[in-house]
C-alpha cells in the first residue's frame, strides 16, 4: 500500500485544526477517520460516508466509545495508520476558582481522552510496527506564564509529558511520535463552545479577568496563525523519513518556547551550586 492510501484517525475533526486536516488529509488522498460528538456535525463540515471518509460519532471521556471508533475505523478501511489525538477545549481559572468538577471535567476530555485513544489504537499500530501519533497539545504546555490559564495548561503539560514517553515506549515497534505546540491559530478555540470560563470567579484576580477579556474580545478573531497553513506542515511532518518528536507551529509558539529556554537556563546558571550540591 503506498503512504497515500494510509487512514488517519482524527478526533475532534468538526470544527478548528481538525477539519481542516481532515479536509486536506482527504484533498492528499488520505482516507480519512474523522471523529466528533456529533456525527451531524461532521457530516456538515467535511461530508457524509465514503469510500475515502468515515464520519463518526465518539465521546473521548468514553473509553467504549473510543474502542467501537477504533473498530469500526478497522473495520470500513481494514487499515489505521496515523492518529490524530486532537479533541479537547479551555478551560480558564486559576485553582482557586476552578472547581473540582470544572478541573476533572477538563482532564478527562484533554488528557484521559488522549489515553482513552492510545490504548485503542497502540495495539493495532504496535503489531503492524508501523504508524504515526501526532498528540495535539499547545504551546501553553510548554510555557504556563498566562494568567487564568492553570487548569488548561497543565492539562496540556501532562499531554506532552504522555507523548515524549510514548515516544520512548513505541519507537522499538517501528511507531513515530510527534508533539504538537500551536500557537495562537484563527479557529473557534476562543469562542464560548470551545472555551468555557470559571462558574465562581473570583473578583480578587483582576489579572485573570483581563486576561479573560483579552482573550475573548481582542485576540479571537485577529490570532496570528493560519490553520490551513498548519495542517499542511503536519501533512508534511508526516512525509518526512524521520519527522521531530517537537513540532512548534505559528511564530508566537516559537517565541515563547525561546522565552521558556532563555528562563530555564537563567535559573540553571544562577542556581548551579545549589542544585549540583544536592548530591551526595
């Protein structure tokens, strides 16, 4: 079977990054596995059942749910070749005032949800020793400094921890692995259904709530990213004999992650003696 005939699995494909690779996964002559809450939705978005596309309906938080996608994608295309774990949404707050059931329910869909699909999906790619992972996290996985942001970004933290040690854990079966920080992209990340705000804020963190504001009223809508532009460098990774473990995609993500470098080393350097001498 030559690479383009290859399947993708690809979660939360309705709306954002997602449908747009989905559709130019599709426009490549890739079938396609494209997953939602909503089946309606996807059919809207990118088309009903074909030969090349497989729309369906699937809860990441719901590992059955997970386990009959992964099938009946084995089970139409008799082939899973790449997977897309890129289903989550914001949740804003700092830990104060998020709620445990406001955290938890964002830890399931970001993170449990991503486990939910590997375990699926790992075995069939593990016997074939072959595929590819491309885990979705953000750059706010990398470098936290927003404030208002804690529950989500540690959410993508623990999404790049999973994907650097998944590396580790597939590369002996001939599976590649890569992590991916966007940056601010034009999507409907910003909007209320794909980011929801604290129930019982706290008037006290005035810096959050401006941060808040910032992000709904003056960045959605002018983010700096493309979205066709970055399906399209996955699509690329993907051609690559040897794609990267870390893919940074929009130039603000690059920035910050050169910011978090240049803080890491600072610390390091001005701490040196302390941290080495904790030896024995």
């Amino acid at each position: 079977m030559s690479k383009n005939n290859k399947v993708w699995f690809i979660t939360g494909a309705s709306k954002g990054l997602g449908l747009v690779l989905a559709k130019q996964a599709l426009a490549r002559g890739y079938r396609v596995a494209a997953t939602s809450r909503s089946v309606d939705d996807l059919v809207k978005a990118v088309g009903g059942k074909t030969g090349a596309l497989l729309p369906l309906a699937m809860e990441v938080t719901d590992e059955a749910s997970v386990r009959a996608a992964v099938g009946a994608t084995l089970a139409h295309f008799d082939a899973l070749d790449v997977v897309v774990n890129n289903a989550g949404y914001g949740q804003l707050g700092t830990p104060e005032e998020a709620s445990d059931a406001e955290a938890r329910r964002n830890y399931d869909v970001n993170v449990f949800g991503v486990l939910n699909v590997l375990r699926a999906s790992l075995p069939h790619l593990r016997e074939q020793r072959s595929g590819h992972v491309f885990n979705i996290a953000s750059i706010g996985g990398l470098f936290g400094g927003f404030t208002g942001w804690s529950i989500y970004c540690s959410t993508k933290f623990a999404v790049a921890g999973i994907t650097e040690s998944l590396r580790a854990d597939v590369a002996p079966f001939g599976v590649d692995v890569t992590l991916v920080y966007p940056g601010y992209f034009r999507t409907e990340f910003l909007t209320s259904g794909s980011l929801r705000l604290p129930e019982r804020p706290n008037p006290a963190y005035e810096e959050a709530r401006a941060s808040e504001m910032t992000h709904t009223a003056q960045i959605n809508g002018a983010q700096p990213g493309d979205p066709e532009k970055a399906a399209r460098a996955m699509l690329d990774i993907y051609d690559r004999p040897t794609p990267p473990l870390h893919l940074f995609l929009g130039s603000d993500a690059v920035k910050m992650a050169e910011q978090k470098l240049r803080e890491l080393a600072a610390d390091l350097d001005a701490n040196r003696a302390v941290s080495v001498g904790t030896d024995f």
